[in-house]
C-alpha cells in the first residue's frame, strides 16, 4: 500500500463509531442493531469461535503459502480474473490482520440472529472467522455457503468446519464460481460480501448477488471505509434502486434488499 492510500485510510478511523440509519428503519431493528453495535465490544469469547481457532492453530504449520486475488494484490483489482499473488503468511498474522476481529465478529453473530435465512452467502471465507460468528448466531437449520479462492486457506477453513452440517465451502475465484452459485440458489436471506476490496468489483458482486435474495435480505458489504474505491463503492451502491434502506456503522455497511 502507498504512503498516501494509507494516510487516507488512517483519516477514516475516526468514523469507525458511526451508527448512521437511512429512511424507513422499524424501530425494533433499529434498536437492536444500535445495541449490537455498543456491545460487540464487550463480552466474553465466544466458545464456538474459541474451539475454531483451536482447531486452526493445531492444523496449521505455522507459516501458510497463500495466492492472493483480492485488491491487496494489486493484480487486476477490478476483475479479480488474475492469476493471483504468491505469498507467505503466518498464521497468527493472518487471524489478526484479515479475519474478523471479535468486535467485528460478535456484531455478525447479532447480525445473522436478525437476519440469516435458509440459505445464506458469504464471499470471502478466510480461514472461516467471521463464517464461524455468522454460523453461531444463524438458526441451527439455516445454512451458509461461502466461497475463497486460495486452496489453502479454504481447506484450513474446511478442516475446522469438518463436523458442521451447516456451512459449503466453495473454492475459486468469485469471478469463476459465483455464477454457478448464482445459477444454484436463489433466496439468500443474509449476504456477507468481505473479499476482493475493490470498489468496482463489490458493486459487480453487489449488483450479480441481490436478485437471488429474498425480499427485505440483507446484503452486508465489509471494509466500506477500507480504501477511497471502496468508499465509493458504499456511497453509490446505497443509492441503487433495489436498496429500500441502508445502515452505515462505520466499518461496514448493510443494505436491505426490496
Ligand atoms: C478479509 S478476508 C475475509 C475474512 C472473513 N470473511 C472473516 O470474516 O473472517 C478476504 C478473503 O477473500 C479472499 N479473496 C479475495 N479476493 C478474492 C477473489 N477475487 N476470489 C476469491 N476469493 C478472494 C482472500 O483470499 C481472503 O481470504
């Protein structure tokens, strides 16, 4: 990252507090994700997301060769169609620096107790976090498929959700499978879109995804303040005509479907 994309992004800190609610909010909704928002902070961890990480760390060497396709790359950023970036990560960095953080995660478990359907789509499995979070906070029936396109951070994910019936697992780049899963399954209720970071492209995802989603779905964009092409991406995204009504809280967004 350039000197100045990160001063940029330092500068959007201070609006990580937000709670900003559009037009049209029930109040019930509204108060329930205005208190998620206050205690995601506190609380203690939580056992499913515990006993995962376990299960990473003692699967994993502690180094992982990892191919990048997201817009950290810098490889074709808009399309995500390049052949990715080759590199080395520690495990622990990568749980610290692209999975959800707890704070972050303990509002998609709220998140996924309001809002998660039958069949729910997530883009950007990681090692499985945020996916864990969502899982625990879902209906026990309802059920996750998520998509990444390193295999082998997609197959540490597998392993840890080895015993869940819940979660598919789709390996490949989104411009390769998510056709296909479009083409699949219709009726998402949650959509959880948190990989490939550039603006562009999540307006694609956006714009292919929220036809296969149930009327009043939520579609949450992560990192809206990530970088100014994601910025973007949130402010004009939230004005398309198939949103009825958005939230902004700062480090992600949320879109509900009409
Ligand atoms: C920020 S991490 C996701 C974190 C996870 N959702 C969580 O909450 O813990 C983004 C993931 O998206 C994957 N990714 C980025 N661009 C992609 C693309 N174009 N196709 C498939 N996977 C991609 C990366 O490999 C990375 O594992």
């Amino acid at each position: 990252m350039n000197f100045s994309a990160l001063l940029w992004r330092l500068g959007q800190l201070n609006q990580y507090w937000k709670c900003e609610f559009s037009e049209g909010w029930p109040a019930a909704e509204k108060e329930h994700l205005q208190a998620a928002r206050i205690f995601s902070r506190h609380g203690s961890s939580i056992e499913s997301v515990k006993e995962h990480l376990q299960i990473l760390r003692s699967s994993s060497t502690s180094e992982i060769e990892i191919i990048d396709f997201g817009a950290v790359s810098g490889v074709a950023p808009q399309t995500g169609t390049s052949t990715g970036i080759h590199r080395k990560v520690d495990l622990n960095t990568m749980i610290a620096t692209t999975a959800s953080s707890e704070k972050w995660g303990r509002m998609l478990l709220r998140i996924a107790q309001l809002k998660s359907g039958k069949i729910n789509l997530e883009l950007g499995t990681n090692l499985g976090i945020g996916l864990r979070y969502l899982v625990t906070g879902s209906h026990f029936l309802n059920q996750w498929i998520s998509i990444e396109g390193d295999p082998n951070t997609a197959n540490l994910a597998r392993n840890a959700f080895s015993d869940s019936q819940q979660v598919t697992l789709i390996t490949g780049r989104f411009s390769d499978v998510l056709p296909q899963v479009l083409e699949d399954n219709h009726d998402f209720g949650l959509v959880f879109i948190d990989g490939h970071h550039d603006g562009i492209a999540t307006q694609k995802y956006a714009d292919a995804i929220f036809g296969n989603m149930t009327s009043g779905g939520w579609m949450v964009l992560d990192d809206i303040r990530w970088s100014l092409s994601m910025k973007h991406a949130w402010e004009q995204v939230k004005t398309r005509p198939w949103v009825e009504r958005w939230v902004d809280l700062g480090k992600m967004g949320i879109l509900v479907v009409k």
